[in-house]
C-alpha cells in the first residue's frame, strides 16, 4: 500500500484530527487518564485531550498518542463496533494505523490488526458519539482531517486556552505566588484551584471551599463566584460573593446573592456564611471602590426594560446600606441580540478612571459580548454619571472559532506589568448557556483615550506567552 500522500506526518507535531461528516475532533471523552478509556467525537475546542502525536512504528504505521494522557490508541479486538480506547503504549498492532488517502485532503486511520478503518459510529454527529472501526469503505465518517497545532515541545513559560474545559462564569486572582480560580459549578458547592503557573490551572485539582447543602436560600445552582480581598470590622479578609438559590425545576425565579468570608488570608479559606444580599432575584455579585466607599454592582430583571445592572451602597462588604439603583439597561441593538440583557458587572480600574465592563446580550446565543461604562460623573449612584461606549469592547470571532465571550473577571500578572482578561466563551456558533462553556484568559492593553482594548479572542489551542513574572 503506497503511504498517504495527502498528509504529510511530522512526528514531532500535535494535529487535531476532524471528522469529515461529523464536524467532532477525535476526543479523549471526560478528559480521561486511565487505561481502557473511551475514545469518543466532541465539537472541536483543540483542548490537550483533543491533541495527537504520531509516533513512528515502521513499515508506514503509527502509535497515536495522546497530548492529554500519554496513552495511544488501541482497537482491542477486530469486531465491527467496538469502542476505540486508549491504552498504555505496548507494541501491539492493536495500536498501529497507518494513513490512507481520501478526497479533499482528508486520510483514514486503518488499522493494523484489523485491516479496518477509524469510523464514526452509525454516522453520528452528536458530541460523545462512539468511535470504532468498520470496513474500509472511504465513506465521510472515516476520512479525518488532519490539523497541525504546532511542535510537540512547548516554550517555557506559555500556555494554551482553555484553562478549564468546563468553566463557566469565571473569576481569577494571582495572589502570595499562586493563580487562583473559580467557575460556576451548577451544584451545591463553591470549588477553587490552584497553580503557580496559568498552564498548570488545566490540570489543578478542584477543592471544595464551601458547601450550600441544607441552606434554605440558596442549597443549589452555584453559579458566578468572585473573590475580593477587602478591609473590614475583623480585618482583611477575602469575600466570596455567588449566586444560589433552591432545589427546584425552574431554578431561574429563587436565584439570589449571597456572601461569605474567609478566616485568614488565604483564597482557599476556611469560609462561613455571612450574609445575603437582598430577598428577590439577583445575580452576578461585584464590589465597586470608588472614593474609599464600596458598592455592590448585580444584575436584575428592570421591569420593561430587560435583564439590567444595579448598584447598592455597602457599609461593609456584606452589609447593604441604601437602595438599589438601576445603573443601565439594554438598550443598543448589540445587547438585545437573541434576548435584551446586561449582565455580570466588573470594575476596572486605569490611570485614575473607574469604568465597568459588562455582559451584553443572551449568554445562550452566540452573540453574548462585552460593553463598557465609564464613571464620567461624581457620584457612582447615579445613573446620569455613567457613560456607556456606544459599541462593544469584546466579541465574537468566527475566524478563530469563538463564540459568546462574556462574564468576564480581571487580573494582573504576577510582577504587576500587564493586565490580563479571564472571560468564558463557547467552540461553535451553537453552543448554549450552560457548563461546556470554557474558561479562556489573554493579555489586553489600553487605548490612548483610556478605554481597554481586549482585542480578539484567541482560538483554542493556541501558544500563548504566559503572564510575565511567572
């Protein structure tokens, strides 16, 4: 058999391999380590477990392995139908597939043992659909398209997006050394991770910090945590402010806000309860600094004119201390697209001007963006000292396939030189509101006018420089 012509290998390259019919990356399924795990198609989002090596094993085969666990590709038997796996490398020709040429510079992967080749099961195009082997027959479910990503061997001090997989609603300090982060769990407990390095947060362990279980308020639905080392009766503590609300099927009307305070210094806590913040539905808790005085900024539904912004005076970080004001509503043609929103509030701060960028439009299109207001007035509580730019300052990149970048949070690089931007976005133009949403972060830089410019998502899967001082 003559070698593949259409693609030429680099074994010292990691390729994304694409389904010709399905549009789905060859994908470890649930980020899997272990022996024996299955190998599945899930929509593209270049992740290290979506990334292949192919490994020299003469005569025209190669072991595929994997960037995410080590492991190489293996059809246990030579059935019809059975589940592709990875396994540890052992010489098997149960591992070895060779390339062969399909139409439009796709290739199949056949398989040494079989003689079969890589096939999408039953034709399928749902994400977690079973890959197996089937006779090699070139149909559409068996061509691939090979992606070169780039050199096996990263850069020091780099790293590619995402920086979770599943990670909704992100929020993200460096703090004493370590990157901190939280996203959205959707269940009834509020879990960080940690790392010294950006790259090292993809495969940090997750640690519950506190769990809701029991709470009448708020047991369920954690969703948008943020962290805030603020001064307080008892000292500087950090305090965790998220949405949750009550254990039933329309889960949407019994969100609220709520806080929590930490023992110490140290993000991971020990935390209690502290507060709640307000008895209707809320969501999206910040706190804004203006002039030594804190402000909490929050999103709720503002009668007529859609999901709006507010701001409450504090007196301390848990204490509401006057009413709510409605800050702005979604008003512009770019945040009513899908649905009128204005959601997710986060201060930001340059060169003495105090601003706010925001979520705009319905997180479950593909069209949810990033505004911005600027504090151009005295007086933070009213609306009229608020300037909103009139286009938005973050969105969508089909380019680069990113969808839906929004709910964003701010932090600087460990030596205090750059700002950088933690933001979740989605692979396709269909994805929803929900937990496949990932967690994404770039550097951003300033306009001369003062205003930030965050620039243009990055696609998946691209080497980044890494925060400088790391």
């Amino acid at each position: 058999m003559p070698a593949a012509s259409a693609a030429t290998v680099d074994t010292n390259a990691y390729y994304v391999l694409v389904n010709r019919h399905s549009g789905k990356a060859l994908d470890v399924y649930n980020l899997a380590t272990n022996d024996g795990a299955p190998i599945n198609q899930y929509a593209r989002n270049d992740g290290a477990w979506q990334q292949w090596r192919f490994l020299d094993a003469g005569n025209g085969f190669f072991r595929v392995q994997s960037r995410h666990s080590g492991k190489v590709l293996e059809l246990p038997n030579a059935n019809d139908g059975v589940q592709l796996v990875q396994n540890a490398d052992n010489g098997s020709t149960r591992q070895h597939f060779r390339l062969a040429d399909s139409a439009g510079g796709h290739v199949r992967l056949i398989n040494r043992h079989s003689g079969k080749a890589l096939d999408v099961w039953e034709w399928s195009t749902a994400d977690g659909a079973m890959v197996s082997q089937y006779q090699d027959l070139d149909g559409n479910n068996q061509q691939w398209r090979m992606v070169n990503l780039g050199p096996v061997v990263g850069t020091p001090g780099t790293f590619t997006n995402p920086i979770k997989r599943n990670g909704p609603d992100p929020w993200l300090q460096h703090h004493n050394g370590f990157y901190y982060l939280a996203t959205t769990t959707w269940n009834s407990t509020i879990t960080m991770r940690r790392s010294s390095t950006l790259s090292g947060l993809f495969g940090a362990p997750e640690q519950v910090v506190f769990d809701l279980s029991g709470r009448p308020n708020g047991c369920c639905n954690m969703w948008a945590p943020e962290f805030h080392l603020l001064d307080g009766p008892n000292g500087r503590r950090w305090y965790l402010y998220y949405v949750a609300g009550q254990n039933v099927s329309d889960f949407n009307p019994t969100q609220r806000l709520h806080v929590l305070e930490s023992a110490g210094t140290d993000p991971m806590g020990p935390y209690t309860f502290k507060a709640d913040l307000g008895s209707d539905w809320q969501l999206d808790a910040s706190v804004l600094k203006v002039n030594g005085n804190l402000y909490l900024l929050g999103t709720y539904n503002g009668g007529g004119n859609g999901q709006s912004l507010f701001i409450t005076p504090l007196s301390n970080p848990w204490t509401i201390s006057g009413s709510r004001v409605r800050l702005t509503s979604p008003t512009l043609s770019w945040e009513r697209q899908t649905h009128p929103v204005a959601e997710g509030p986060e201060p930001l701060y340059h060169n003495g001007r105090t601003m706010i960028v925001y979520s705009a439009s319905a997180c479950w299109g593909p069209d949810y963006k990033l505004g911005l207001l600027t504090l151009t007035g005295s007086n933070p509580l009213n609306p009229a000292s608020w300037t909103k730019h009139p286009t938005p300052v973050f969105q969508r990149s089909d380019a680069n396939g990113v969808y839906a970048p929004g709910h964003n949070g701010f932090f600087k690089s460990p030596d205090g030189t750059e700002d950088w931007i933690v933001y979740h976005a989605n692979d396709s133009a269909g994805g929803g509101c929900d937990m496949n949403r990932s967690t994404r972060a770039q550097k951003f830089t300033w306009n001369a006018d003062g205003t930030p410019n965050f620039g243009t998502p990055v696609r998946l899967g691209v080497q980044l420089a890494a925060p400088s001082g790391e």
